[in-house]
C-alpha cells in the first residue's frame, strides 16, 4: 500500500546526526558484491554515517583495509565477529539461499553495542538512487510497541499456500529500520524464538523474513510500513508495477537469485545504475561533506617548500593512499605448508600477459591489479571467461585503483605479498613468463632447508617477438645465445653467465627451467 502522504509527515534529520547502517558479509565475493551499495549510498547520503558490518573471518581480512585506505570523510566503521552469536539462529532450519548470514540479522540488537538506537539494515543486493535520510524518521509519532520499519513485499509469495502467512502480501526484509533500543526492552530474542517455534511446528524450516513476518500477525503494531520507492524490489516473482506511482525510486533491490541476470525489464532499466555506480571512481567519494563537528581525519599535504616544488609530484604520490580492496575475485591465498605462491602486480593492459603467465604457473598466485573501477569489472570478467583464467582456484587478485600520475610498483607489490599466506614466495614481474613446470620445481627445492636464504634467478631477453622462437631448454637458450637471439644483462660476459648456471646446478641439483615473457620491443626468458 502506497502512502502518498508519508513525505509530509516526515522531516528530514541534521545532516550532521549520525546515521547507523548495518550490513551482514560473509565470503570475500560479498563485499566485491557490495561495493556499489557502499558507492552508491556514499554519492547519495549526506552527512556522517557510521557502518556496522557483522562478518564471518574472509570479510574481516578485507573491510578494515578497504575502508581505511579509502579514507572517507565522515565515515566510521565497526566490525563484529558473527560466529559467537550463530548458535542464537543456526537452530532454526533454513533452506534460503542466503543461509545463516540471512538469520542472522535477528541476533542484530544482541551483537551492536548499547549506544546504538537506531540502525538501517541493509542487503547487500541494493543500488541507492536518492537521499534515503526521512526512512530514518519512520518512528516519529510511534509508540514503543513500533519494533521495526518496512516495505511491502511486491510478490505474491506470502499469499501462495505452502508458505508461512503473512498480513496481506507481508513485508520484504532487505531493507529493515530497527529500533533496536525499543526491540532489547520489549526481551526481542525471546520474543522470536518463541514464534518461531510455535511455526515450526507446522513449517519444516524458515528464514529471517518469514520470522519477521509472523511476528506482525502475533504483534500487529509492531511494524511500521514506508513506501515501496525505499525497497522496490525485483524478484522472480515480484510485480514492481504495484509501485508506479511514486515519483522517483529511492532503493532499487535485485531480490532474485538471478540478481542482475533476471529477465525483466525492470531489471535491464535498473541494471544501467547498477553499472554506473559499479564503474563510478570511488576517491571521489573521498570530496563528501564533512560537517563543522565532524573529527574525521582528511588527508591534507603540507605546504612545499620551494626546492621541494620540483618534486612536487613525487611527493603526492608518496603521501598518496590508494584505495586497496584485497581478494576482489573473491579467492583465498593457498595456506598449504611448504607451497610457493608467485607475487605479481599489473596493470590492465597486461591482461594478455597475465594470461600467459597463468598458463605456465598452475600453483598459487597472489596478483595486484593497478586499475579503475571501470576497469575492474572488465578484469573479472576476463578472469571468468577466459581460456585460462576460468576455473582456477588459487589465484588470489587484489585490487589497488588509480589515482595520480605514478605507477606505485612497490606498494603494489607489498599488498600482492601480505596478501599471500604461503610459507614460500617467488616474486616476479608480470612480463616474466614461468615455463612450464618451474613450480613443481621450486615446491621441491624448497624442501630443503634453507633458512635466511633467498634464491635469485637470472633472466634473459629474446630480441624477437616470436613466441615459438623462445627457448624450451637450456641447450636451446645456450644454441640462441650463439646465434645472438638471446642475451642478459650487456655488461655481463658470456663466461660469467655460463659461471652461474653451473653454479645454480650445483646448488642442491636445482635444475635451470627456462621461462619467457613478452613486452613492447622484445621477449624475455627467465630460467
């Protein structure tokens, strides 16, 4: 039911009050996943927020990177670890596809501290349109029986048999405003279990909406309903014309499994801002308004003095700090003992590089990739579609977007190796080509003992660019170095070359594995 007067009774905030938003993550995907709610909520909500992300372990190795190297003015952010609270649902029987992450929004005012009264929960599958500040003055003019806000389901779920009831259509639970002051003092964790239980004696299993749902037929004042445009939703089954007459939508919700796949189209209209807020530059997100009270730490470089004015660009790029968002392609770092994980970074250029470079190394891999947003998207889906990025397991991508005039290598290269969790690294440049095999190779030369040592690998160039020129053994390198096709660093003589591979042969029987790379002007080999 539209309520055409709900904007008049409601009066916008300060925009210098607090607003709490809470948001569940599960997996490293999810929050990649849910990058353009963050995007498209900071473009369009004024004033500070404060986020509350109740994770399992994966998430929490991202969001405290991700946030504080974004470094948003007016932006706060707590984290809450969801496994001691799981017992308080995982009890309940849940076929959803969103699992316990999905239930666990019902131990919500157990797991935020007491200072939070109010809090916006969030899914994760939502694009923000618009200012959403008057949903947060849904409770004015309630009494303490008003528990929760929301917006009518737009399926007819609830209404088919089989299903667990509702009053009328029910209400969807993507978007929640929680009282969560008023939920603790009227004993909210009993109040839902008991119905729930009472349901399941009836219903095999249920989920968190269904729970929300037979509480407002137990409790009937317990809910307040806003207007679909905050939650208007586009399910498989969902009939989004019932919100046609508002005037322009606030909340945009992909409530299928399908998500932006669904053929509908109001999926296809909704999916262009999806995009655009997907491709959008997240440092300038980074010019929000900070209010006169706010203590947000800005980043503000000191005046140059005039010698230092020629370095002037330099040092931007040194005191930058570049937005960094780890396991992007949501794959965990290989923890196997005694693995060797290859450190690299890259630009999206190099795709066809990194390619090649995937192809020779089938171990782990742990990549940063120096990129806009726009061309993060294009990354994963190479990464997904391609010949040899789709179906590997063990390459973990980070994620380090661009600003500034600098190619930042080391940085790049140091997020690539603290991501990584092996006990092994072997660091190389994308247009250093591994041949095949050098991975098994090092797993097993690193079984040795070799405390404090590090192994250093001398490289190579190919003056051409044809690939099926490059070297696949020793001789042939040696039998190319003669004919002057290959050669290594031009100060180096052909014996001192030929001095350190027989030295690396004779360490521990390391065998010499020749490996190639391709780049503007020529083609290296890396044994």
């Amino acid at each position: 039911v539209y309520l055409p007067t709900y904007a008049d009774t409601v009066t916008s905030v300060n925009e210098c009050t607090d607003h709490h938003i809470v948001i569940v993550l599960g997996g490293y995907k999810t929050i990649n996943l849910a990058s353009v709610l963050f995007k498209s909520l900071l473009f369009h909500q004024r004033g500070p927020l404060v986020f509350h992300f109740i994770t399992d372990m994966r998430a929490r190795k991202v969001l405290p990177t991700l946030f504080d190297t974004w470094n948003l003015p007016s932006v706060r952010y707590h984290i809450y670890d969801m496994e001691p609270f799981k017992k308080e649902v995982d009890w309940v029987p849940n076929s959803h596809y969103s699992s316990v992450f999905g239930l666990i929004r019902l131990a919500i005012p157990e797991i935020l501290p007491d200072y939070v009264k109010q809090v916006l929960f969030l899914d994760t599958d939502l694009v923000v349109l618009d200012d959403i500040t008057p949903i947060f003055d849904s409770f004015k003019g309630t009494n303490d029986s008003a528990l929760y806000a929301m917006g009518e389901n737009l399926s007819p779920w609830f209404t088919q048999k089989g299903h667990w009831p509702a009053r009328g259509r029910g209400y969807n639970a993507g978007v929640v405003l929680m009282h969560i002051e008023r939920m603790r003092k009227a004993n909210w964790s009993e109040m839902w279990k008991r119905e729930t239980r009472k349901r399941l004696e009836t219903f095999r299993g249920g989920n968190d909406q269904d729970i929300l749902n037979v509480l407002i037929l137990a409790y009937p004042d317990i809910v307040v309903e806003f207007p679909c445009e905050y939650n208007f939703q586009m399910g498989g089954q969902g009939q989004p014309e019932r919100c046609r007459k508002v005037d322009r939508i606030k909340i945009a919700h992909f409530n299928s499994p399908q998500k932006l796949k669904l053929k509908s189209k109001y999926v296809v209209h909704f999916a262009q801002y999806h995009a655009i807020y997907q491709s959008m530059d997240g440092y300038v997100l980074r010019l929000r308004d900070v209010c006169e009270s706010d203590n947000s730490t800005v980043t503000v470089l000191a005046d140059l003095t005039e010698k230092e004015i020629e370095c002037k660009k330099l040092l931007t790029a040194i005191q930058t700090k570049y937005r960094t968002h780890l396991y992007v392609n949501g794959i965990a770092p290989s923890n196997v003992s005694g693995d060797v994980t290859l450190i690299t970074h890259l630009t999206v250029d190099r795709f066809e590089m990194f390619g090649e470079l995937l192809d020779a190394w089938k171990g782990p891999v742990s990549a940063a990739i120096y990129c806009t947003d726009a061309e993060l998207s294009q990354f994963e889906k190479f990464l997904s579609t391609s010949r040899i990025g789709r179906g590997r397991k063990n390459v973990a991508m980070h994620a380090i977007f661009k600003t500034g005039n600098y190619y930042p290598s080391n940085y790049l290269r140091n997020v690539a190796l603290n991501a990584s969790d092996a006990d092994f690294v072997f660091i190389a440049d994308v247009d250093f080509i591994p041949s095949k095999g050098l991975y098994e190779s090092l797993r097993a030369a690193m079984k040795e003992k070799r405390d404090k040592k590090v192994l250093v690998v001398p490289a190579f160039e190919m003056l051409s660019t044809k690939t099926h020129l490059i070297p696949r053994s020793k001789a042939d390198l040696l039998s190319k170095w003669d004919d002057g096709q290959v050669r290594n660093n031009e100060s180096l003589k052909k014996s001192e070359i030929f001095f350190r591979f027989n030295r690396l042969e004779r360490m521990n029987g390391f065998q010499i594995i020749v490996q190639r790379f391709t780049t503007i002007g020529n083609t290296r080999i890396l044994p």
